[in-house]
C-alpha cells in the first residue's frame, strides 16, 4: 500500500511539475517546476524498489527482507545530477536577468526577434 | 578494456588539470592519451562488468565505440588546431565534453548511459554561453530545460524496466528477451526511447536543437552537431537491442527527416540552417536503426560527423571573418579555406560520389526495402535542394587561416575515398547513376522552391515542451499499441 502510495504520489508531482512548467512565463516558476518533478522523479524511483513490510537497505539493521538497495544508490547520483542541472539553469536566469531586465518568456522570445549582433 | 577506461580516466584527469592550469598542453595530452589508448583496444574487447557481479556496470569495445572514439578523437583534434586562440578553460571544458562522450560510446548500462547524457549536456550548455552573448545564454537555458524534462521521463522509463526486469545492463534485458510483452515494459521503453530522443535533438521532441548549435562558438557548433548529439543516437541504438523498437525509430526517423529539411530549406541564416540539416540527417541514422541496419546507421553517424562538423567549423569561420550571418550576404566575401571547406561538406552532404555522404547513403539504402529506398531519396532530394543555397557561396576571395578545416576535409575525403575502393558495390555504375539523380533532381527543385516560400511557425520555449510532452505520450502508446 505504501508502495503504491509512493508512485501514485511521484506520478502526480511530476505532472503537476511538468504543469507549472509549461504553463507558468516566470522563469524561476519554471525552474521551481523543473525541480518538483524531479523530487516526483526520484520519489518515483525510490517506490518501486519497495518490498512490502521491508527495512531499511542498511546492512547489520536486524532481520527481514530489505527494500531493492539498487534504486536508493542510482536515486543519489540521480539527486546530485539535478541540483547541479538546477544550479546551472538558476546561472543562466541571473545572466539573463543582469542583461534583459525581464523573466518573463514571452517578452524574453518576442526580444529574440531582433538582428542579430 | 583496461586500455579504453584508462583512455576515458586520461580524459577526464587532464580536463580538470587543465581547469587548474596549462589549458591547452593538458587538453593536447588528453587527446595523445586517447589516441593512444584507442590504438592499443582498436579492434574491440567483449563485454566485461567493471565492478564484477551482481551490480557491475557493462561495457564493451563493439563497432559503435570503435566508430565514436574514431570520430571524437579526430574531432578533437580539428576542434584543438581550430580553436588555438581560445584561452582560459574553453579546451579543458572541450575535453571533458569529448571523454563524457567517449565513455557514453562505451557504457552498455541504461543508468551509466544516463549520467553520462546529462553530463555531456550540462558541459555543452557551458560551452554554448561561452561568449556570453544574451542569445546564448537564451539558447543553452532551453537546451538546459528541455534536456532536463527528457531525462526525468528517462528515469522514469528506467524504474518501470527496472522494477519489472531487475537488471539495467542492456545485454542482459536483450537475452531475458522480453520485449513488450507487458504494458510496464511497454511503457517504460517509450519512456527510455522519448527521453533519449530529446536529448538527441529528434524534431518534435528535442527543439532545444536548432537555436543551440546555432547560438554556439564555432568549433562548439562543430563538436555539438558531430558527436554530442551522436551519444544519444549510440545510447538508441543500444536500446533497440533491448526491446523491439523498430517501427518507433522508423516513425521518429521519418519525422526528424523531413521535418529538419523543412524548417531548413528556406532558412536565410547560415548556421540556424545547418542546424535544422543536423535534425534531417538524424532520421537516416534514426531510420537506418529501426530497419536494422546497424551498421550503415554507424557508417551514417560516423560520416556525418566528419561532414557536419566540417560544415560549421567553415561556416562558423565565415561567418566570424565576415561578421554576416545570412547565405546571400556571404556570397563572394569568404576566404579559399572557408570556402573549400563549404564546397567539401556540400558535396559529402549531397551524397555525390566519392565523399563520406555516398559511402554512407550507399550502404544505408542497400538492402533495404523498397519503401525505404523511397524515403531515403525524398531525404536526399530535400537535402540538396536546401543545399543548393550555398552554391553561390562557392566564389572565394583572398586567403584565411586553415586551422582545423583541413583535418575534417581529409576525414571526409579519407572515410569516403576508402568505402569507394574497398566496398565494390559503392562502384557500380547503377549506384553513382541513382546518388546523382538524386542531387541533380533536388538542385532542380530547388528553383521553384525558392520562389514560393512557406513559413513555419517558430518555436519558443513553451511549444517545444508542449510538443515534447505529446511527443512522449505518442512514443508511450504507440510502444503500448505494439505490444
């Protein structure tokens, strides 16, 4: 039950993310976005590797079947990859933020038309 | 084996030494420790688990690596004689950029596959803003997100295949055999094969494509378009060993063909068109998978690294010389380099004999089936009817640094000549007849196409992540409709 709770939860967080995402003209809306589906991502990933009534994947915590350890090691690697991805987007707003003085995407893409330097 | 991840360990060691210090002897050093390495594995090794059983991550030296590896580290070596002014830590970035790419070309693991697809992604969005110029930054923020979204439904379609399979080595879920045989497997490939697509750059899905390798520095552009967009197009092609993705790939294939020359063929702006020429030659590689042609995919990903890359290292110089970005205020201004460099690529990109595009196309459409052919032709036409703008260009005035331009023109020139004489087929006359109908028919068209311009609609942030969203859930039930 927890296990489906767990994927019926990051399911709908990465829809409500991908829904911010694209709906939302603020950039760091966007990014926000960005960042909710990804937790909804890895909690996603986490979930289906849940055994029912399993402990912790650490070893010498006692008897019983543990939760699948694999998706818990990838879901770290997986959490580090989006904050430096987040990080770097985050970059990217404040350069264009200093130079545009707008976060808004439509007037950032209607500005696009100009000449090109 | 040793030798390849020593190779990538170099790589990636003297990218960061060269962040500290000395940015141009490490990445030189990088590169003479890839071609020695590769020297030493060059005929391939079997697939070894690096970290043993049960959770170690595969790799193996099979054509494909052997192709990237062939294709980055002459890339490299273009990009390095290219870009000698640049300073800073613009070549250790480069470097890490090409070891990222190398190592992807190794990994027969979905999870590794997908550590090493966003790190080449977030090195390349760096590279992109590296002049700092506000349409950059623009440009790489898109590459940023969209990648980012494609590697969320990456993950994704990696838990489900996981869950279901219990292993992420590709060897091992193509023996289990399983295919689509249950709507998680289903789901989860579609999930893999979308994700996967956008971080290619597969029209529709992967729009970040076109204003990134248009936006970038030169010898960036050239190493975008020729390997990075490549990894993507190796880590499909290892998927489709996996699961049964023939008719996806060819549906995604025709649709990155004919889309690209599209948005191509009445494009005025040199580099932006190019880049739309590197989602419409996606689709040979892409169609070329899905009918199971590996190896003429490989050839196809290999030539059009060297042809495409050249393409923007000249037009890239050019249009620096000039300072000019549109086909027709070119004309007549560039230097014999630049223009050489042009005339090459065109001629390769065309398919004419003897270059690297004949040898690739010629391999492509033997055996395949009728319709296929069909579909290739109308992808060649389309290629030279929007290549024949260049022509014009073809009129050089006065001298220009080489630079890099020559190390392509004779990968080019070397990959096509030695197909010629060592393939027989490629020689028949039936062959060269059909590759220059086909050109001759698209420099034809091009004329009245020229006189009745379409416009497409452009396609800003939120419309390409709309179309990568619906994209994603046509790939999902059409993986669902096949089972």
């Amino acid at each position: 039950m927890e296990g489906l709770a767990g994927l019926a939860l990051g399911i709908a967080l990465v829809g409500l993310g991908f829904w911010t995402l694209v709906v939302r003209r603020n950039l760091i809306w966007k990014l926000l976005g960005l960042d909710v589906a990804a937790g909804g991502s890895i909690l996603f990933l986490v979930a289906l590797g849940y055994r029912p009534g399993g402990r912790p994947a650490i070893v010498g915590l006692g008897p019983g079947p543990a939760v699948d350890p694999l998706p818990q090691a990838l879901v770290l690697t997986a959490i580090v990859i989006h904050f430096a991805t987040l990080a770097l987007a985050l970059v990217y707003v404040v350069l264009l933020t200093h130079r545009r003085h707008t976060q808004d995407v439509r007037r950032l893409e209607a500005e696009e038309r100009w000449p090109q330097p | 084996m040793a030798a390849a991840l020593s190779g990538v360990l170099a790589y990636l060691a003297f990218g960061l030494l060269g962040l500290i210090g000395r940015p141009r002897l490490f990445s030189l050093l990088a590169l003479a420790a890839g071609v020695a390495t590769f020297s030493l594995w060059a005929p391939g090794f079997p697939e070894v688990l690096v970290g043993g059983l049960p959770w170690g991550i595969a790799v193996a030296g099979d054509p494909w690596t052997l192709g990237m590896w062939a294709l980055g580290l002459t890339l490299h070596g273009a990009v390095l004689l290219h870009g000698r002014a640049r300073k800073e830590e613009f070549h250790p970035l480069i470097t890490l950029l090409i070891g990222t790419c190398l190592a992807g070309a190794l990994s027969r693991d979905l999870f590794n596959l997908f550590v090493l697809m966003d790190l080449s992604s977030l090195l390349a969005t760096i590279l992109v803003v590296w002049e700092r110029r506000e349409r950059a930054v623009w440009a790489a923020f898109r590459y940023l997100v969209l990648t980012e979204v494609g590697l969320i439904l990456y993950l994704m379609g990696l838990g489900l295949v996981y869950a279901r399979t219990g292993t992420l080595s590709i060897t091992a879920l193509a023996q289990l055999g399983l295919g689509f045989s249950e709507p998680i497997l289903a789901v989860g490939a579609g999930l893999l094969v979308a994700g996967t697509a956008v971080k290619t750059g597969v029209f529709l899905l992967g729009l970040w494509l076109p204003p990134a390798h248009d936006q970038a520095p030169t010898e960036v552009s050239a190493v975008l378009s020729g390997l990075v967009v490549k990894v993507g197009v190796v880590a499909l092609a290892r998927l489709s060993e996996a699961f049964p993705l023939g008719p996806i790939l060819v549906i995604l294939g025709a649709l990155t063909g004919f889309g690209g020359i599209a948005y191509a063929l009445w494009e005025k702006d040199i580099k932006i068109f190019l880049a739309h020429h590197t989602a419409s030659q996606l689709g040979y590689m892409l169609l070329g998978l899905g009918l199971g042609m590996e190896l003429g995919a490989l050839l196809y990903a290999v030539a059009h690294g060297f042809f495409k890359g050249l393409l923007f290292l000249a037009a890239g110089s050019g249009v620096v010389q000039t300072g000019k970005r549109e086909i027709k205020e070119l004309a007549g201004r560039l230097s014999w380099p630049v223009a050489v460099g042009l005339g090459v690529g065109t001629w390769a990109i065309a398919g004419l004999p003897p270059l690297a595009g004949f040898a690739a196309k010629g391999f492509l459409s033997q055996g395949a089936p009728f319709w296929a052919k069909a579909v290739f032709s109308g992808l060649g036409i389309g290629t030279a009817a929007s290549f024949s703008k260049l022509i014009p260009l073809l009129r050089p005035i006065g001298t220009g640094p080489v630079g890099g331009l020559a190390v392509l023109v004779a990968g080019v020139m070397g990959l096509g000549l030695g197909a010629f004489f060592f393939v027989p087929e490629l020689r028949e006359p039936r062959a060269v007849a059909e590759a220059a109908l086909v050109a001759g028919v698209g420099y034809a068209l091009h004329w009245p196409l020229r006189r009745w311009p379409l416009r497409f609609p452009e396609l800003g942030l939120d419309r390409s992540l709309v179309s990568l969203l619906f994209g994603t859930l046509g790939i999902v039930i059409l993986a669902l409709f096949l089972r």
